[in-house]
C-alpha cells in the first residue's frame, strides 16, 4: 500500500503525492521536507537542483512547486522509479525535470566524462536508506571532487540522515556548515570551502 503524503508551498500547494512503503524508500516526512525548505527558501527560485536517492520525487518535486529551475532525479530502484514518475504525471509535470534510472554512484562517475557536461547544480539534496551508511561518505567525496562538474560555485549540499549517525565535517571540499535536527532524523547542509550556507 502507497503512503500519502501532500506537497507544503508553491505551485502545487496541498496536492497530494505517493512513497512506495518500506524503509529502503523511506520518504522525507513533510515536517522535515517543511524545514529543509525554509531554509533552502531564499534560493530556491530558478535554481538547478539534483534530488539524489530520490524514491517518490517528494523533495525535487517540492524544489519544482516551489520554483526550481530544473530538477535531476536521480533513483534505481523499479517501484520507486514507478512512483516517482506518476506523481509527476499526477501533477501534471512534464517539463523541468529529467530522471536518471541509475546508482547515484554510477550517475556521479559518469557526469566527470559525459560530453557535453552536465550543467552544474546549485542545490543537491541526498536521502540514502538510513541502513546504507556507506553511501554518505561515498557521494559526498564524488560530489566534492574537481572533475565532477556537479556542483554550481556556492553551491549546497544538503544531506539527510539518523539523528545518531555522525556525518564528518568535511568531505573533500566540502565542509558542513550546518546541522539540524528533528525527532529521528537530521539535515546536514555542506557548502564548498570558502562559502557559506544561507
């Protein structure tokens, strides 16, 4: 059975939208989607913003209602793939975004050899399933690397996780700048070293 669950602001205010069951595809609660927002608010309009490990679309498709530019999902797993895209179609989305049905690694690896490259993104939000600790540390030093070409100058990094699990503050060249927590959960927000999160 598919969870409920509603868009907060924007253009598709109060709609509703689906989450495949299950914690590999655990979706970012509307509480905490609410707070990520309000920070992310004073740059969110025209931004271009990549939604890794993204399941429902729950988070880029938020970043659309409420303004983003362009939004990249990037998601492997067939059910929340199916989801993900009837939420958009639900909605009535059919531009602004594009999906990648791959591993966030093997999207991250590619995006340094792609020809042309992609454009570089100024918002990059990342919800691995909490059980794959791993993934933090491993997506974090590709987003961070010179040659990715996935991160706009300033750009912010914002990473969900346990409240309990303890995230580095650096990564490469990205240092956190900020960490918010909420019940069970919390938001670490990275920003490259020398620039601050708003």
């Amino acid at each position: 059975m598919l969870l409920a669950m509603r868009i907060i602001a924007g253009t598709y205010r109060s709609r509703a939208i689906e989450a495949p069951p299950g914690l590999s595809t655990r979706p970012t609660s509307d509480r905490l989607r609410e707070t990520l927002f309000n920070v992310l608010a004073p740059r969110i309009q025209n931004t271009l913003f990549l939604d890794l490990y993204a399941g429902s679309g729950a988070v880029g498709i938020e970043a659309i209602s409420r303004g983003a530019a362009h939004v990249t999902f990037v998601e492997r797993a067939p059910a929340a793939l199916k989801v993900l895209r009837a939420n958009l179609a639900r909605l009535g989305i059919r531009s602004g975004f594009h999906i990648h049905s791959a591993s966030v690694g093997a999207f991250l690896r590619s995006s340094s050899t792609t020809i042309p490259k992609p454009a570089p993104h100024e918002v990059v939000f990342l919800d691995p399933p909490y059980d794959a600790a791993q993934e933090y540390a491993a997506t974090l030093e590709l987003l961070a690397r010179a040659d990715s070409g996935m991160l706009a100058p300033g750009a912010l990094v914002v990473a969900e996780h346990r409240r309990k699990q303890i995230l580095k503050e650096r990564y490469g060249t990205l240092k956190r700048t900020r960490l918010l927590e909420q019940g069970d959960a919390a938001l670490s927000f990275y920003a490259a070293e020398g620039e601050a999160a708003d």
